[in-house]
C-alpha cells in the first residue's frame, strides 16, 4: 500500500495510531478516496505493513453486490422482479413470489440447512444454490423479517449472476470491476499473489459462542458441519479465511482477498471518477448507485438479535454500525473490517485490522468513518468561508 497522508485528513492519521497504542501488536490498514483522489493510505504495525492482502470476510458481499448492481444497469436484473423469473427453480417451497430485492436484503429466510451441508456442498456454490432452491423459508414470507444470511447471501448471488450471464460472479467481477482499475481486491485470489498474503489472526478475546445447529444463527454458519475443507472441517472464521483452498476459490459470502486501499478505490470508483486508475466517470451512473443502495429493510435481525438494514446486497448504516449517510452503500466483515462508499460525501473507505476486536460499543471502522465525515465537512466549511 502507499503512504499518503494529505494535510486535511492528517488527524485520521493520527487517531489510527493513537488505535495501535491502545493495543499491543496492532496492526490495520486504512485508505480514503475523496472526490476521486487517495487522500490518506496508512498502516500501523507490522503484520499488515507495505503490500500486503489479506482476507475481508464479508466484505466481500459488498463486492459482489456490485456486481449485481452492474447488470441491473445492464437491465438485466430488476430488483422488482420475482428471483423465481431468473432462477425458476428458487421458487419451489413457497418462495416464487419473492422479488430479487428481498432475496438479496436478506428477508428469504434460506440461511443453511437444519444439521449443515456436508463438505461437497458447503463450498461449491452451484451445489449449494440447487438445495437453497428447494428449500421453504424457515419464517412468514411478506412480513419484512430480516436475518442475516452470512454464507448463503454469497451462494445466492452467484447463482443469479450464472442465471442471467452465463458466467460466474467472480469472472465478471476481475473483468469489469478490479482488472480495468488495477487494484488489490480479489474474488478469487491469484495463487501468484500468495507471497503477499497474512493470515487473519485470532480475535485477542474469543468467548466460547455455543451455536445451536437447528437455530437461526446456527443454519446460518453451517455449524454442526463446521466450514468444509480438503484437509477436513475447521469451525472458526479465521482458519476458514486462512485456508488457499478458500482464497482461490472466493466465495462471494466471505472470500475475497484486499488491501485497504482497493477496497476504497472500488468503492470511490463505483459512484465517481478516478483519473489515477483511468475511470473517467464511475462504474455506476447516479440512478443506477441511487436504486442499488436504496433501503429495503430494517429490523432486528433473526440470527444475532442486532438492528440491521439492507439495500440490494449492501448493508447499510444504522445508529448502532453508523459507518455513513442515509446514501452509503457498503459492507463490514468478521475480521472487524469495512468499506463503503458515500456520495453525499464524495467518498470511497476501506479499513481492514489483522484480528476481530470483538464486542466494543463503536468499531473501530465505524470511528474512523465518523471522523474522516467530520474532517470533509469542516474542509467544506472552511472553503466556503475563505
């Protein structure tokens, strides 16, 4: 990653290593794009210093939702439209009235099935997307239920990409998005990249979590089958993570591999231009970014008991995870990572630490996006004043 600290956005600089100093062997990555130009790249500790990849959980979902929001302005996807009209077979168990925009917002109700899917399944998404078809809602449809699908979400939107492209989700990704800018975010890692990589550490406090198999929080992390790999099942995130077999795969729910600073250009690249990476307008036009991003649901969600919000695969801010204004689009990640991008503010994000810092009252991520907030606003203020 380069080092670039512009004066305006220098106190975010120095909130990120007053972080470090809380905490021995911290160690993070944050990047910021305003009005189409990097205006902070900065690392703190050794572990994910200079080049740097590693992996950005759920992240991921935020880029694969990009995606989609690609074909919806293509006008091939339509929110609106029932997921059973691109995906007939999705309709089955009382679901065929679901529209694409409540499958993706998390209201389907298809988080994993009772007991987990075996090894063959769990990460081969054209598997898995045959049984989610199948399967009935395990709530009342219609009812604006929200319930975070934390594996399935990726399954589901890879099988709608296949649907309506022919391709999978990460092919049109590289092709369309991360290849044409340049930048270290992959769906999908190059075994070539595997030098850069760092293991996701472990969360300095990990409280035992007991997940009933047969539980919402439990069918949506596969558990009594744990996460399926080559070498056997592990049943923590970050040996998941840390597993090539994952990273060369990528699963849209949690796989991609980044640095801070390409997550934030995608995101600053996705609503606006970046004449550093030759994108002279951004990816998505102002209706397209406007529709994609637009809130479909608020609630407590079924599996964590959280208040949560979505838009077309984006989560978006709440008081509880205030990361952004009512028009920021993005995604946060088990690692205790986040990247988004905000209009209102002309603004693309990407924060991603070396471990999850489990329950705290406010992120770290979520701190600094208020203040990189702050600063655009006083650098405002200040401009219209002079």
């Amino acid at each position: 990653m380069d080092s670039v600290i512009s004066e305006d956005f220098a106190p975010l600089a120095q909130a990120l290593e007053a972080r470090a100093a809380e905490e021995e062997d911290y160690s993070a990555q944050l990047a910021v794009y305003h009005r189409g130009e990097l205006v902070l790249s900065q690392s703190v500790g050794e572990h994910l210093s200079g080049d740097a990849l590693t992996c950005v959980f759920s992240c991921t979902k935020g880029l694969g939702a990009l995606v989609v929001a690609l074909l919806v302005q293509d006008g091939l996807i339509d929110p609106a439209a029932p997921m059973a009209s691109y995906w007939p077979e999705f309709g089955a168990g009382g679901k065929n009235a679901l529209s694409v925009g409540e499958v993706l917002s998390h209201q389907a109700g298809v988080l994993g099935v009772p007991g987990g899917v075996p090894s063959q399944v769990l990460l081969n998404s054209a598997e898995y997307a045959k049984v989610l078809a199948s399967m009935p809602s395990i709530w009342p449809l219609g009812q604006n239920i929200v319930g975070y699908h934390a594996i399935t979400m990726g399954v589901l939107m890879e099988e709608l990409v296949r649907r309506v492209t022919g391709k999978e989700l990460k092919e049109i990704f590289e092709e369309r998005i991360r290849k044409p800018l340049g930048v270290d975010a992959y769906i999908g890692q190059d075994p070539a990249l595997e030098s850069r990589y760092r293991d996701v550490l472990p969360a300095a406090e990990a409280p035992a979590e007991f997940f009933d198999p047969f539980s919402p929080a439990g069918l949506a992390v596969n558990s009594s089958s744990g996460f399926a790999l080559d070498s056997g099942p592990v049943y923590n995130w970050h040996e998941l993570a840390n597993a090539a077999q994952v990273r060369e795969l990528g699963p849209a729910s949690m796989g991609g591999v980044a640095s801070a600073q390409g997550l934030a250009a995608i995101y600053a690249a996705s609503f606006g231009a970046v004449p550093s990476l030759g994108a002279s307008r951004g990816l998505l036009s102002e209706d397209t970014w406007s529709q994609v991003s637009t809130e479909l649901v608020y609630g407590h969600d079924r599996t964590n008991g959280l208040l949560q919000a979505f838009a077309l695969g984006f989560m978006k801010a709440t008081a509880r995870n205030n990361y952004g204004s009512i028009f920021a689009y993005g995604h946060d990640g088990a690692n205790s990572s986040l990247a988004f991008a905000d209009p209102a503010y002309q603004l693309g994000f990407g924060f991603i630490p070396s471990r999850s810092e489990g329950a705290r009252e406010t992120s770290t991520g979520v701190q600094l996006s208020q203040l990189c907030r702050q600063l655009i606003l006083a650098k405002g203020a200040k401009a219209k004043s002079s």
